[in-house]
C-alpha cells in the first residue's frame, strides 16, 4: 500500500479532495474497500463500549436517561439512532456467534438487527434446539461482501415457512399500518406512512412506469431526483385514479402484482409443509420456497396462498435446476409469456451486483438476433437499462464481459481479466446462497 493510499485510509478528509488525483483507479477502489472495511470495525466498536457503558453507567449517562439518548446528546447522531446502537448492543449478548460475527467485521448493523430479531423472537413452532442452525443458515447469508437484505430476509421467510405457524410475519400483518396526512402551515402537505410488504409492492408496482427517468425533447437526460420522480408519479397515480383509475403500461403488461411461488408448495396443505423431509442437521430448507415479489422480495406461503384464491394464475414449466423451459423458438421480440418466465429466473438485472428490479430490465439477446441469435430462454437474460446499454455501446466494454447459460440452465458472468485475472465465471445477482 502506498504512503498517499495510508493516509487516505487512516488519515482526516480535510483537503483530501486535492490529493486523489494522485491515486489510480485500482488504488481509489481499494481506498474505497479499505474506508469500509474501517467504519465496520468503528460500528462494532462503537456498539461495544455502548453496551458495557450501560452496565455500568456514570452520573452524565443516569442523567441523560439512558446511554443511547447520552450517546446522542454527545454525538451528531439523532436520538432514534443512539437508542438503536445500545438496543442491538443488549440484544447480542444473549447471541455470542452472531456477536462475534459482527465483532469481526464479517456483517453489517442492519444484518446483525435482522438476526438478534429473528433470535429473539423465533417462529412459534420452532424448537429451541433448532436455534443454532438457523442462526448459521442467517450469518451465511449476511456474511461476506455478497451479502444483501434481500437474502437474509429470504432465509427468514423460508425459516419461517420450516416452522410454520399461525402468527402473522411483521412484515405481512397490516394492523400495523399506518398513514398520516397533515397540512403544514404554508400550505402543503405532509404524509407519512408504514405498510405491509403487499400494500408495499401494490403501490410500487403501480408507481414503477410513472417514476422512470424521462429525457427532455432534446434528448438531454431527466434532471429530476429520485424524490421529485417520486413525488411526481404520486400525483399522477391519484389523477389518473380519479380519472376512472386509467393505468399505464410497465414491461409489456399493465401494472400489478406479482407473486412468484414454486407449484408444489403453493399447493402444499399446512400439515405437509409443516413436516419437510429432514437432513442430517434435522432441517430442509434447500427444498423450500417462499413466494417472491419483485420489488420487497419473500412473500410467506400463507399470504401467497391466499392471493391464490382469486388471481391470475400463469405457469411457467420449470426443468430440474429451476430455470424456465421454452418450447415456442424463432421469435425475434420477446413475448409477455418469456418476460414472465425470465422474471422467475431472473428476478431483476442478472448483471453481478446489480439490485436493479425486474420492471426496469430489457431482455438482452446473449447471442444477438441479427447474428442468428434465437428468442428462447437459453439466449435471453434481463439486464438493468444500465447494463444493457454497457453490453451493446459503451466504448471499450463490449464484448468484455462473457454471457453464458450454465448447466444448470442460468445466466453466469465471466468477467474480463483485468477484473479477476483467473476468469471465475460469477453467478447471476439473484443467486440465493444460504
């Protein structure tokens, strides 16, 4: 490590601007890992002394009515943010292996709250000689820089599909919903609201296509922010509601809910799916499906269940690996009925990295049509508008980037070597790996 790229990473940022012009762009990416690498360590720090302060709190602390309100009233941190600093500190003691996890850097605040509160408050059916495995199944998924919300969510929406029981997930049970709409006093208003994960993707899903960038006549890009794009569908949504509820269209299809769930488990009564088949370590969740929405991710059986009742049911034929099958060849542009069964496979941007959601994606031909490149599910994949951009014009990266089906009948990434010299292939995004 070079003496300007130590002192980036140890160093003050005052007047740093000034000086990374020296760096190369390999050294500015491994700065950029090495700050992130540190503020871990700080968080765990920082969570650490917060708890052992509290057990043995001084006359500043007693005062302050808490340790997380001292830490806020001593910091720049807001008082909310202080309380959850020494809430998750209590709430890993009782949990040394995810605790000592976190110690080490190996997963984030967020993830670490996700699992002590899966922990402390289990499913109903689970036996407390189960704990530990769950726990492990949780930290492989937090763990490493692969690690994502949405896959840690998952193992709990499957953990919770093992051990299933009639308590309703937090994230499915709407007597928690809550909007408020207040006027301010110069005039405008001010909302805000907390749903569950249906009300969620119901309003997302009918958001999607009113939100997306829109150049102006000249071509220059949208110059609002996100909020502003936000806010403006919003009131698009409501005038085109009052308007008779006139829709608009999003990826070929007007805007609605999706649930993804594996055939076999939709139909499952509760009895079966309470007694899975067993592995060596006495759970099964290889085996298991939850139901998926495109945009918040794990639905519970039970909700996707009961969507089932009156629905829209399409089926799309899966091989044994789980990737869709495609019987119908020589199509130039891709139907309604592949998009369906690429968003099953692919479940957003396959691009590595890539958190982009499947309304935003076009189907890239791997193999393009013009070079006799067929319309079926082994020459498409779902890339970001992003990606796809990258893949077919941006200059010195096309054709960088190697696209192939693997045996297991998925897209998989190999990237260039001056990313990973050895040419590891790299699975698509939403791979699970629990």
């Amino acid at each position: 490590m070079s003496v300007l790229l130590s002192d980036v990473v140890s160093g003050s940022a005052v007047g740093l601007r000034g000086r990374l012009w020296q760096l190369s762009a390999s050294e500015l990416r491994e700065a950029v890992v090495e700050a992130s690498a540190e503020i871990l360590r700080l968080e765990a720090v920082r969570v650490a002394v917060v708890d052992e302060l509290s057990l043995r709190p001084d006359d500043q602390v007693i005062a302050s009515r808490g340790v997380g309100a001292w830490l806020a009233a001593n910091t720049m941190l807001q008082v909310r943010d202080g309380k959850k600093i020494a809430a998750l500190g209590a709430a890993l003691r009782p949990f040394p292996a995810v605790a000592a996890r976190f110690d080490c850097g190996d997963c984030s605040f967020d993830h670490a709250v996700l699992i002590v509160a899966f922990c402390e408050s289990p499913p109903k059916g689970m036996p407390d000689e189960a704990l530990p495995r769950c726990i492990d199944l949780l930290l492989a998924a937090a763990s490493g820089v692969e690690a994502t919300t949405t896959k840690v969510r998952h193992v709990i929406a499957t953990l919770e599909r093992v051990f299933e029981s009639d308590e309703i997930p937090p994230a499915e049970d709407v007597d928690r919903n809550e909007l408020r709409i207040a006027s301010t006093l110069n005039g405008r208003v001010v909302v805000r609201g907390e749903f569950d994960a249906l009300t969620g993707e119901m309003l997302l899903s009918a958001l999607s296509n009113l939100t997306m960038p829109t150049p102006a006549p000249d071509g220059t890009p949208d110059a609002r922010s996100a909020a502003k794009r936000t806010a403006d569908g919003f009131t698009e949504l409501i005038r085109r509601y009052l308007d008779c509820a006139k829709t608009g269209v999003d990826g070929g299809q007007r805007p609605h809910v999706n649930v993804h769930i594996n055939a076999r488990d939709l139909a499952e009564h509760r009895d079966c799916a309470a007694t899975p088949s067993k592995t060596d370590d006495g759970m099964a969740v290889s085996d298991l499906d939850v139901g998926h929405m495109p945009w918040l991710g794990p639905l519970s059986v039970s909700q996707t269940r009961l969507l089932g009742c009156d629905c829209f049911l399409s089926t799309v034929l899966l091989d044994d690996h789980g990737a869709p099958l495609d019987a119908k060849p020589g199509k130039r542009l891709v139907t309604a009925e592949q998009r369906v069964a690429l968003i099953a496979r692919d479940k957003g941007c396959a691009f590595p990295g890539c958190t982009c959601v499947p309304a935003w994606t076009d189907a890239h031909h791997i193999r393009h049509w013009a070079n006799g490149g067929p319309t079926v599910m082994n020459n498409l994949v779902l890339l970001c508008r992003s990606h796809h951009r990258l893949m077919h014009r941006k200059s010195g990266f096309v054709g960088k980037w190697e696209i192939r089906i693997g045996v297991d009948n998925k897209p998989w990434f190999i990237p260039p070597p001056s990313i990973d010299p050895g040419q590891h292939p790299r699975p698509a995004n939403t791979t699970f790996k629990t």
